[in-house]
C-alpha cells in the first residue's frame, strides 16, 4: 500500500468528520470548502484501498475499516503536532542542549547559578557544565567540543567571537596577619619583594605582562605556579605567600578567610567574555543562553564585588 502518497491533510480530514459527524462543519474547521474535504477523502481511500465513511441522508459515520484506521490517523496528527511545538521550543530558543566551558571559579559559582536562574525562562534548554582550563576555551569552542564559553579575555583568532561581559581588577589576597593586610589599597611596587603564588599558565602570563610593562622598582616574580586557584587561596591563608586574580574569585574565597585589596597604580583590569564560534551557526538554544549570559553575569560580578567589600 504506497501510503507515500497521504497527505496530513487527508488525515485531518479523516480525524475532523469522525469527530463532527459532517463533511460541512468539518470543511469549516479546516478552513475548507465541504467538496474540498469530501475529495481529501476520496483520494484518502482510494489509496487505501477500502471505504473510510457510511453515509446516510441524516448523518456520517465511521465503517467499520475506518474505525480501524482512525486511532493510526489520529496517531500521526499527534506526532506531527509534537514535532510542530519541538520545532517551535527550537525556533524560539525554547529548547536543546547547550554545552557551556569555564574554569574553575566561574564553572563552580557564576554558571550553576545562571542555569538555575534560565531554567525559569527557559525549561526546556539543557546546559551542561564543561570544566575547561582557560588556555583550552577558545580551542574547544571553535573545534565544536563546546556551543559556548565564559572566561578571561583571550586571543580568538578567525574562528570564535568573544564577547566582553563584564571587567574585574586584579586583586591581591593575603593572610589577616600579612604586612599588606593593614593597606586599604596595595601598589604594584608593594608586591616587588612580596612572595606571591600564581594560579595557573594563564595566571603566570597574566601576572609575567604586568610586571613587564611595569617600572623596573615595581616588576614582580611569582614564586610558586599552583594548578588551581583554590590551592592558590590555601597557599595564601598559611602565610606563605600571596597570590593574585581576578575581582570575581571573590566568590570562592570567604573560606580561606583571606583579605582582599585592590592592586593599583595602575589599576590592572581582566575582561570576562563569552565565547562563540564564528564557523559554524550555533544553535538557537545556545545564542539564547549567550544573551542571556551576557545580561546576567555582570549583575552576578556586582554582588560578588559588592559582598566583598561587606
């Protein structure tokens, strides 16, 4: 039987007079003519090879074959229906997976919160967390491995878009009982003969260029690179050394009990971004949740500052 040859119309038509009774009120639900529906069913039936309809002066009813064939009819309509409102929840940005990468801080902290706060909007998007080194970011947005990223401002190349989110100073942390610990705001030429602890490659660059670009008096050393930035803050709250981040590890920090000052003169800003691919179009699902990222971590970056500064 080339049941290639139905149409969803014909089944609608099929559904629309087994539930009216009437080739008439079922044109006027379809928005058809009743000549209309009535060869949507011959056509149907011709196909099938058997008749779908008894009719009678007073009324139109199923055949025995059609009650048959009516719950599969009726089976496909729900299906494509199903697949209408999909396709919309995709349109609409309504639904999908989104694989998002970020280091430590802001895989732990900023983006389990944003989910939860865009599983209100939107509940049938997935966001899964991938914790990403921050030299790996771009990498793996741009070779599909991740739709998006959040993190330090990186070299992009021709691949992947990174657009700025929010700012945050570099600041140092240090033990309650740490000579700097009693400064409301540390220059870089404090830290010149100040032991300090780098988290990371990333870290090490970050803090190797400003103490290039600073004054030979003010040029600083790390002594120690440390994987993560939490054995960073541990390292710090023994008193063996300082280390410096970003403003937002504020987050992760209470803690370790450590103090945070402001590092200045001059004030060193690390732009946090959102990364996209640019080779590829990214998914509804995934653009969406990237605006939505892009509105909501500078307001989470302010209560993180604000909370800080308590």
């Amino acid at each position: 039987m080339p049941l290639t040859r139905v149409t969803l119309r014909q089944f609608e038509a099929l559904v629309a007079i087994a539930e009216l009774h009437s080739f008439a009120e079922a044109g006027n639900r379809l928005g058809l003519t009743s000549s209309a529906v009535s060869q949507l069913i011959a056509e149907l039936e011709s196909v099938l090879g058997f008749r779908l309809f008894d009719r009678t002066t007073r009324r139109v009813a199923l055949s025995s074959a059609g009650r048959d064939f009516l719950a599969s009819a009726e089976s496909v309509i729900r299906h494509v229906q199903a697949a209408e409102k999909t396709a919309d929840d995709v349109l609409n940005r309504a639904a999908g997976i989104v694989r998002v990468g970020a280091p430590l801080v802001l895989a732990s902290l900023a983006l389990p919160a944003a989910i939860r706060a865009y599983a209100d909007l939107r509940p049938k998007v997935v966001v899964r967390v991938v914790d990403t080194p921050v030299d790996a970011l771009v990498d793996h947005v741009a070779n599909g491995d991740l739709d998006l990223a959040i993190g330090p401002n990186r070299s992009t190349g021709a691949h992947v878009a990174g657009t700025p989110a929010f700012d945050s100073p570099w600041v140092l942390w240090c033990a309650p009982d740490h000579a700097l610990a009693r400064r409301r705001r540390v220059r870089w030429a404090d830290l010149r003969d100040t032991p300090l602890v780098a988290a990371g490659r990333d870290h090490e660059r970050s803090v190797a260029q400003m103490r290039l670009s600073a004054p030979p008096d003010a040029r600083i050393t790390p002594i120690d690179v440390v994987d993560n930035v939490t054995t960073a803050l541990g390292v710090a709250s023994q008193g063996l050394a300082a280390t410096l981040t970003p403003g937002y590890v504020a987050a992760l920090a209470p803690p370790f009990g450590l103090v945070m000052r402001r590092v200045v003169s001059p004030e060193t800003i690390r732009q946090v971004c959102v990364y996209r691919p640019l080779s590829r179009a990214a998914s509804p699902a995934a653009e969406g949740f990237a605006q939505f990222l892009l509105t909501w971590l500078p307001q989470w970056n302010e209560r993180v500052m604000a909370a800080s500064r308590d």
